[in-house]
C-alpha cells in the first residue's frame, strides 16, 4: 500500500517537473511573439506618421510576414513620391492656367446662387476698385455692377451690357454660365471692357454718315449736269457723246445708290427704321416697280415679266421702303442672272402674308453663301468683280421685318434664285 502511494508521489512530481520546463519553454516562445508584435506596431506608428523609411529587422520566425510588411512600406513610400510628384505638376499647371487667366484683357468671376463672389481676376478688382482680393470674397456682385432693368437673374447671360458704378466712364457686356461639373451651384461670369471697340465703331459710323453725305452732294450735281447735256442745253451732241453720256449716268446712278444705302444703313443704326404706313394694292404698287426697272433691264437686255395676283392682296406699308426693297432685289437679279432670261417678279399670298416675289434664271445662290447674304456688308458682287457693298440685301431684310415680315430665299445653283418678301395682311 505504502508503495503504491509512493509511486502516485513520484508520478506527480514528474508531471509537475514536466508543467514547469512546458511553461517555461510557452513563456519565452510568447516573449518572443510579444517583442516582434511591438516591433511590427512601432513600424506601423511611424508609416502611420509619414517616416516609410522604416523597415522591420530580418526574423527566422516570421520572416514570410516581415517580408510581406517591409514590401508594403516600400510600395507606400514608392507611392507617395509619386503622389508628390503629381502634385508638383499639378500647382505648376494650376499657377500656369491660373497666370493665363490673370492675364486675359477679361474680368473672371465665379459666384455662387446667392450672388457671392467666390473668386476674382485682378481685372475684377480694378474695375470693381477693390484692392486686395480678399476684400471681395463672399460680396455681392450686385454691389458693384448694375444690370439693365434692375434684371436679377445672372443665369446664361450673353453679350449683355451692364454699369460697373466704380467705372461709370466705361462700357462693359457681361456673359455668364452655370459650372456644371460641381456639386453646388456656381456660375462663372465674364466681363469685358468694349470703351475702345465702341469708341471705334462710333468713329466709324460718323465717319461713313460725313463722308457719305458729303459726297451725295458732288454727285447729284453730277447727275444734273449730265442730265443738261443729254438734254442738249449746251448744244448738240455727237451719238457717241450720248453714248458715253448715258454711260456715265448709269454709273453715277449706281454710286449715288451706294451712297444712298450707306446712309440709310447709318440711319437704321442711329434711330431704327421710320414708316409711314398706308394702305396699298400689290398689284399696282408691284406694276409702278416693275415699269421704273424695266428701264435698267432692258439697257442690260433681258425683259421683267409681271405676274399679278387675281385676288389683288393689300398691306399696309410704307411705300417708299417696300418699294426700295423690291427695287433692290430686282436690280441683284439683273446683275447677276449672267443670262439673258427674263426676270419674274409675282405677287402672291400665303397664310397671314402677302407675297412679292423675284425670280431669276442665273447663277444661283449656294446653300453656303445663303447663310451669309443677309450679313452686313457680305456681298456676293466680289465675285463678280461688280460694285456693291453687300448692305442692300442687309437693308432690305431689315426694312422687311421692320413692317413685320421677312425675306426669304430659295436657290439652285445654275438654275435659279427667288426672292420673296413677306409682308403680314391689314
């Protein structure tokens, strides 16, 4: 029994001598993982805090893991060289565009749906007479500018004129846009300062209107003093003096024309077009045309045939204008049908409209230069080596709708071309 109990003893104490040298051992194994956990953590601590020069030293046990960490580093650390390399670019870039934008002769503004100014060009701060560019953040636009009408919405504004009240001396047109591609809403405005372009443009006008009047007087004594002699109060004349007479009384009649039409194009600018409507019966109105212009077209040999209307459509117009209109277009078809065939003029109507128009069997129009042939001052006579301005057709669509109508075109090229004036019924 004794030994039996001594044998139990035994076996404890070998289990017990066992447990210590397995703890022992377990306790140096988890020292080990504790260090290497705190080398890892103090790693992690300083990529945390931007140093990912940081490398964990080489370990036989965990070397798979060391590898894996110290290999993200390095790609953190690759990546963020090129993060400040982007960057770099990046401000290069923004304080290239943004220099470019201070350079512009144009004001740059962006604002927010409250009016606030967010940003301004040093432009915007001359003429708003701001100083320094934080005096004007979170202003009010409307603080410093003036729009027509006391008009608040700033939304697609284009080339409208507006007041800067700290530069009253100068004329300035605004455009603004919404800026799409932010989350709230912006508007990007832009002014610009056109004192010098009006400047110019007024210079111009006055001197086309002075110089046109003053040659409408030289000519018209031209034209009288050729009419004398055609007339022969100054004697006989030979058949090849009249000729050349008659001649220079055409070209005289064409450059009075010219003069005639820069000064109205001047008026329509300057005051608008004024009628004097009255009451008229196309046909008869049309047939007087007609019968003026034949003149012109027999002297280049082809013939106006005139097609009335049965209904005999009336309007109210002005006579004068409406027959400069259709006087003009006439006389385009004469100059470039480049044939022989006759010229129609038909009166015609159409819903709420009656109709004047002016056929020719030429040259044509393309559909390009169609687009254009209503442009001030374009003209296809350039082609043609004629004389012309190219405001004829200009004045004519102006006067056109100035009666509430228009003129519209239809053309095949080396087939026809018709003219149609468009004038709204009584």
């Amino acid at each position: 029994m004794v030994s039996y109990f001594y044998i139990i003893n035994i076996g404890l104490i070998i289990v017990f001598i066992c447990l210590f040298f397995i703890t022992r051992k377990t306790n140096k194994r988890w020292s080990k993982i504790n260090d290497y956990l705190g080398k890892v953590t103090t790693t992690a601590d300083s990529v945390r805090y931007g140093d990912l020069t940081t490398k964990l030293e080489e370990h036989s046990t965990y070397q798979n893991v060391t590898d894996s960490i110290n290999r993200m580093v390095e790609t953190l650390n690759d990546r963020e060289k090129m993060i400040v390399e982007y960057q770099s670019e990046l401000m290069k870039q923004n304080r290239l565009l943004e220099s470019v934008i201070n350079s512009l002769s144009d004001g740059i503004l962006i604002i927010n749906d409250k009016f606030e100014i967010l940003r301004a060009t040093p432009k915007i701060l001359k003429w708003f007479g701001i100083k320094r560019g934080k005096d004007i953040i979170g202003k009010n636009i409307f603080e410093f500018i003036q729009l027509p009408q006391d008009e608040k919405n700033i939304e697609n504004i284009e080339n409208m004129e507006v007041f800067i009240k700290h530069s009253p001396a100068n004329n300035f047109i605004l455009n603004s846009q919404p800026l799409t591609s932010v989350e709230k809403k912006r508007y990007v405005v832009i002014i610009k300062d056109i004192t010098t372009e009006k400047e110019i443009s007024t210079l111009k006008e006055d001197f086309v209107a002075t110089l046109t009047h003053d040659l409408k007087v030289p000519i018209i004594a031209a034209a009288n003093m050729i009419d004398l002699f055609l007339a022969r109060k100054f004697g006989d004349i030979s058949e090849k003096q009249e000729f050349a007479l008659h001649s220079m009384k055409s070209s005289n009649t064409e450059l009075l024309d010219l003069v005639q039409i820069l000064l109205e194009t001047y008026k329509i600018k300057e005051r608008g077009i004024e009628l004097v409507k009255e009451n008229l019966s196309l046909n008869s109105f049309v047939q007087d045309v007609v019968n003026e212009m034949n003149t012109i077209a027999a002297d280049a040999g082809m013939e106006i045939i005139f097609n009335q209307d049965n209904e005999n459509p009336k309007v109210n117009a002005d006579s004068m204008q409406l027959a400069r209109v259709v006087k003009n277009l006439i006389f385009n078809a004469i100059n470039h049908s480049q044939s022989k065939k006759a010229i129609e003029v038909t009166v015609g109507t159409m819903p709420d409209f009656a109709t004047i128009c002016v056929t020719d069997y030429g040259q044509g129009i393309s559909q390009e230069e169609i687009k254009m042939i209503f442009n001030k001052y374009y003209s296809a006579a350039k082609k043609l080596r004629k004389v012309g301005t190219g405001l004829g057709l200009y004045l004519s669509q102006q006067i056109a709708q100035a009666h509430g109508g228009e003129i519209t075109v239809k053309s095949e090229e080396n087939v026809k071309t018709e003219f149609c004036v468009k004038i709204p019924f009584n």
